[in-house]
C-alpha cells in the first residue's frame, strides 16, 4: 500500500511503507530478481503543520512527479460496476528494484479520487484502493509480460491479489478448490498487526457492493475471511507460509491466530532497516577503521542542532546530552510519558542536562492522537531552551534525528509493537537506544552495554503498566544515562561501537531479505515440487 523510498517522493505513511522502500532497496543492492507494486499516491498520506495556538493540522498539497516514467501500460479493473483505468508507472530512481505503482487518475476518468491519497476515506474507499492494489498489480504484471514465480504479499491490503490469482484459474477451468490448492503454492504473507481490533475487517455486504468478490460468491468468500470477512485471517488461508516481523511478535501473531482452521504457519523474520539509506558516512567509516567515533558523532549532532536552528530558529546545545523520540502519535506509543512527573523532569531541563527533541504525525482523523501532539508543542513552548518538537516527521527528519540525537527512547506498551525500525536507524549511528524490552528490542541491545532497557525494578512490580516503566525510566536515566554521558566518556564511546556492531548486520534489511529468501521464498510449494519432479 505504501512505500517510503525518499522524502521527496512521499507515498508512504511510516513504518510500514519505509520496510517497504528499504526492502526494494536491498533487492537492488543484491541484484535479486524482484519488482515491487504499489499505488502513486498524489497527495500523501498528510503533511502536518502546527498552527500559532499549537494545533496540527493537515495540508494535502497535490504532488507531481517528473521522475516516474511511463510504462505505457494501462489496466482496468471493476469497481461498484464501473470499469475504472489504472495507468502504471516505473520508479527507479532511488537505486530501488523496480516499483511498479498504479495511478487511477487518468484524463478523462471520474476515478481519480480513489488513488488521491493514503489511508483517506471510509471502508468503501479502502476497500475500492486495495482492489487497485490487488486485482490491478496482478493485471499490471501480466500487461507488462513479467514473469513471476511468487508473490509476497506485505500486510494484508494486498489480499486482493489473491482473488485474482483464483479468477485466473477458474477461468482456465479450475474449481474454487483447485484454484485455491494451486494459489497456495505461490503465496507467501507478512503480518504486521500485533493486536486483534487492528486487523481490518469488512462486511460482505459492502464487499460485494464493491466489486471485490472478484467473480466468487458468499460461501466461498466466507471459507477465506469469515464472517464478517476478516482481511488477515483470508491472506494466512491463501499463503504457504506467514510471517511476522519480530520473534516475539511472531510468538503475540501465532497466539492471536491460534483458532484460525486451515491457515498457513506463521514464522518470524526480524525487520531490518537499509545500512546506506540511514547510517552516516562519516560514522561508518570511523566504524570500520576502529577510530574515534565521537568526531562523526558530534559533526551529525551540530548537522542536527542546525537543521533545528533553520526550522525553528531555536539553538540547542552540542554538548548537553539530546535524548530524541519520533513516531507517529498515538495513545500506545505513550509519547509524553516522560513527562509523567515532572519534579523529576524539570530539574534536569531547567539545568540544561537535558535536551528533548520530539517529532511525530497524528493521522488526519485521529483526534487523541492530535491532542497527544498538541501537548508535545506545549511543553516545546513552556521550556523553549530545552524541548523542540520538529513538525510533519518524515524520512528527511528521521535521517537527522537517528544520526544526531545521543539517545533514542521508546516506550510504547507491550506488547504492542510488532518490531519498530527507528531505534534501529539509531543504533547503526551509534545513538544509544533507551528501550522498553519489546518489538525487535529483544533480540537487540543488551543493557548497560549496547543501549538501556526499561526493565522494571522489582520494588515496582506492583504497579499499573505506565507508572511502573515510568519509574524505570527515571531510575535508568538518571542512575546510567546522565551519569555516563556527563562523568564517564570513555564508556559511552564503547557503547556506542557495541551498539554499531550489535546493529549493522542482524538488523538490515540485507540480512533480512536473505532470510525472506532462504526461509520463506525458496520454501515455496512452486519450487519444490520442481525439485522433486527434477526439473
Ligand atoms: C523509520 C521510520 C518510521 C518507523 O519507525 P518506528 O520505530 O517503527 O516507529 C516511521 N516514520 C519514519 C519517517 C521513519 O523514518
């Protein structure tokens, strides 16, 4: 659905889309034979400003792209009845496998508005986007004459391709049985949602007011999703083989999916994050040449402050200590928990010994989550010298944030973080991660040597969630973070080297594209049945 290859080229809402761009990026580096689909959003998921009272809001400013090329391809798909054109575009500009991205605003259709922008309208409309995404990538290859032997489908929007998969072979004459058997064969899924109510459903009814039946019909749709038709629990059906994104979260997924009849195994392939996309030079270079890492540091540190500076005329201190937190705002991920006592805060910020820079983007409709950044630029504004919150976080803000800051916190709830990707932009610069122990923090750093982990004490286990990590946080901070950063130099530089070095292979994503192919790919019912009838 989404795909975060640059900033300049924003079709993509987070995490989600950036695992995406990263993943076709270590295709390229590789030389692996795979093309991604997706769908040319001209307006963004949103750009999200702060206006003078400190309240986001949205701007969906329409976006031309003169570095896509022309296929000349066009397919259409059906929709509500109406046959609706999706021109196809190539990008490859960003040293990415080919994308190949669906636009239905095409001159002269009245269709437009379904690929106008990410995550935008009702059910109808996902609904009405994912059979773009779906039905129209199949038929996009096939006009393109790409020959494929697999098809890997990232979350479940892309279900839809699935359904077309089936209508092909029906049509050569195959049953709804035989078409699924065979579908089977060449359908591998990645899940990403750690909790139930966050997978998508829908109800028939406006499935099939929609068009995305496809050719089947009630029984056979309700074998695959249920009733209502549940998009994950469909996608595991038509898979081989499923994945989730972190090993404990592939623990949480094979739980949530425990009563699912008939659906594919789920294994676990941790995220990882493209090295030259997010590490810096000069950091990588001091890296592998066994040198001060301090020097590459501090440059990234003042590239930071002054990016700040340009943005928000507000001047930081190089050599205070500058803790960062980025991510989308929403209740679990409990941006302002920090804050949660601020006798113990404010001190500390009043002194200078620290320095907070959020960033972060509410989706349009998300009311508490826009509230949760309207705090955030409260307390930017109380304790100006101190606090910076960076407006409408995207790739460019994130690249200075994992290079520049000395500490990157999280502290969402668990455990509801699938993997998370951004403490491991982080940690491959270097910048120590100060972590709730969840997501792809498990297999990560380890504590007091390669970064911090929000482990409660056991004084504190008595305590609800939020005011137990509370106080781990504060314990930590206080009893580690500050007094090594300010007293004990020469370890803050090791951890910063054991941090590198715990980061750079295990979460890439060229080590995580090796594994989609050497646990999930080349296991593929298509190619063993080759194997065994020796062709
Ligand atoms: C890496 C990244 C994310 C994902 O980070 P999480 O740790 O999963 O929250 C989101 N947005 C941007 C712009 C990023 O660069």
């Amino acid at each position: 659905m989404e795909y975060g290859l640059h900033e300049n080229f924003p079709i993509y809402s987070g995490g989600l889309g950036i695992l995406a761009g990263d993943y076709l990026k270590a295709a390229k580096d590789q030389d692996l034979p795979v093309v991604g689909i997706g769908i040319l959003w001209r307006q963004d998921y949103t750009e999200q400003y702060i206006d003078q009272d400190g309240n986001p809001y949205d701007v969906f400013a329409d976006h031309d792209f003169d570095f896509v090329k022309d296929t000349g391809v066009t397919v259409t798909v059906t929709i509500r009845g109406e046959t609706v054109p999706c021109k196809v575009w190539f990008v490859d500009h960003y040293n990415n496998a080919p994308l190949y991205l669906l636009d239905a605003a095409v001159p002269g259709s009245q269709h437009g508005w379904i690929t106008q922008r990410l995550y935008w309208g009702g059910n109808d409309h996902r609904i009405a986007q994912e059979i773009i995404l779906g039905v129209g990538g199949v038929r996009a290859l096939r006009a393109l004459n790409l020959e494929v032997d697999l098809y890997h489908f990232n979350e479940s929007h892309s279900l839809f391709a699935g359904l077309e998969l089936f209508r092909e072979k029906m049509e050569q004459g195959l049953s709804f049985d035989q078409a699924w058997e065979e579908t089977r064969k060449q359908v591998a899924f990645t899940t990403h949602t750690p909790v139930e109510a966050g997978n998508e459903k829908h109800s028939h009814w406006e499935l099939q007011e929609m068009g995305a039946y496809n050719g089947l019909n009630y029984d056979q749709m309700a074998r695959l999703g249920g009733d209502p038709f549940n998009m994950t629990q469909a996608t595991l059906r038509i898979a081989y083989l499923a994945n989730a994104v972190s090993q404990l979260h592939g623990e949480t997924t094979r739980e949530m999916w425990r009563e699912t009849h008939d659906k594919a195994p789920i294994i676990a392939v941790t995220n990882g994050v493209h090295v030259p996309t997010w590490q810096d030079q000069a950091i990588r270079v001091a890296y592998d040449h066994n040198e001060d890492l301090w020097e590459p540091h501090l440059k990234a540190k003042k590239e930071l402050i002054e990016f700040i500076r340009q943005k928000t005329g507000q001047v930081k201190d190089p050599n205070a200590l500058i803790v960062g937190f980025a991510r989308r705002a929403a209740a679990y991920k409990r941006n302002q928990l920090i804050f949660g006592d601020m006798t113990v805060i404010e001190p500390l910020l009043k002194e200078g010994k620290l320095q907070l820079v959020f960033s972060g983007k509410a989706h349009p409709d998300d009311y508490i989550g826009k509230n949760v950044i309207k705090d955030l630029v409260s307390m930017d504004r109380k304790y100006e010298d101190s606090i910076i919150f960076l407006e409408n976080y995207d790739m460019k803000i994130a690249h200075y944030m994992v290079r520049g800051c000395d500490v990157w916190l999280n502290n969402p709830r668990r455990p509801l973080e699938a993997s998370g990707t951004s403490g491991m932009k982080a940690a491959i610069n270097g910048v120590l991660n100060l972590s709730i122990v969840d997501g792809w923090v498990c297999e990560g750093p380890q504590h007091g040597i390669s970064g911090w982990l929000l482990e409660c004490h056991e004084d504190h286990l008595h305590l609800p969630e939020d005011e137990r990590d509370l106080q781990a946080l504060y314990r930590i901070l206080l009893t580690e973070v500050i007094p090594i950063y300010y007293e004990d130099f020469p370890r803050w530089q090791n951890m910063m080297r054991a941090s590198i070095e715990m980061a750079q292979w295990k979460f890439s994503s060229a080590r995580m594209i090796q594994e989609y192919y050497e646990n999930i790919y080349t296991k593929a019912p298509v190619f063993m049945e080759q194997q065994t009838s020796g062709i």
